[in-house]
C-alpha cells in the first residue's frame, strides 16, 4: 500500500464489500492447489475480531486465520489474496486509532515470516515481538527476511 497517512483505514476496515460470501471456482489449478472448489471471502472486520484474540506473548499466521474461516464457513479454503491485503487494512486501521488497538504484530506471513507491509515495516515489528519475549532472526543475503525464531511453539490456537 501507498500513501498510508492519507487513507481512512477504519472505514476500509467496515466496509464489508458484500462478504462474507462463497464462491464457486472452477479453475482446475486452482481447485487441485487449494483442496477444492468453494472459495470464502471473509470481510476486512472478520480479520481484525480474530487478530485481537490474541494474548500477549502469542502468535497467529494469515494462513492459520484462512484455515479457521473456512471451517467456520464450511468453505474449502478462503480467497488469499484479500486475506493479505484484509490483515494489512486491520494493522493500518488499528494504528491510525487511539482505542481499542489491535495486536496487530502478532500476526505473521507464512513460516513465521514478519510483515513489511504493517505500520513501521519490519523494524516495528520486530520491536513489538521481542518486548513480548519473541526473538527475530534474519535469513538471506540478498533477499534479506525476517521471522520469529522457533514461532510454531507460540501459536495461538483458533
């Protein structure tokens, strides 16, 4: 995202855009990548009432949060690309708030791979995780990447 100071992310973060819904695809690709043909959409509020269930000290993945909405749903696996951009609207929104945060930073990318994309970037990020006992590590060298070590024994369950 761009231009982060001048958008109104608690109203993106209300605006349901007609979800929750299911969608039926019938790409090939796609139902042999994701397990099936019925696809949910969960709306931006879903991503942060879940993200704020998280305790100080644990973690959570977007792709742990998809898993729940689709069992939720009775879907076979929810859309991806709006769960990314949905978890980022949630950090954003919570940030630009002064009540009722949401612990934004304890959600990370897949295989515990911290989120460039939340308010700060990765050094906020990193900052708020290791005040809460997590330590980060740095893999590459050229395409340097950030994770919490070790961050499955801290997953919290949903």
């Amino acid at each position: 995202m761009a231009n982060e100071e001048k958008k109104d992310f608690n109203a993106m973060l209300n605006d349901s855009k007609d979800m929750p819904k299911i969608q039926i695809i019938t790409d090939e690709k796609s139902i042999l990548k994701y397990g099936g043909d019925r696809m949910y959409f969960a709306p931006p509020m879903d991503y942060d009432r879940v993200m704020r269930l998280v305790p100080f000290g644990k973690l959570l993945t977007v792709g742990a949060i998809r898993e729940y909405f689709a069992r939720q749903s009775g879907a076979d696996f929810t859309e991806p690309i709006t769960a990314g951009i949905f978890v980022s609207i949630a950090a954003w929104a919570s940030f630009q708030r002064t009540d009722r945060r949401t612990p934004y930073w304890r959600t990370l990318k897949a295989g515990g791979e911290l989120n460039a994309k939340f308010p700060g970037g990765i050094e906020a990020q990193k900052e708020l995780l290791e005040k809460e006992g997590h330590t980060v590590i740095q893999k590459g060298r050229t395409n340097i990447r950030y994770y919490v070590r070790d961050y499955e024994k801290a997953l919290f369950e949903l």
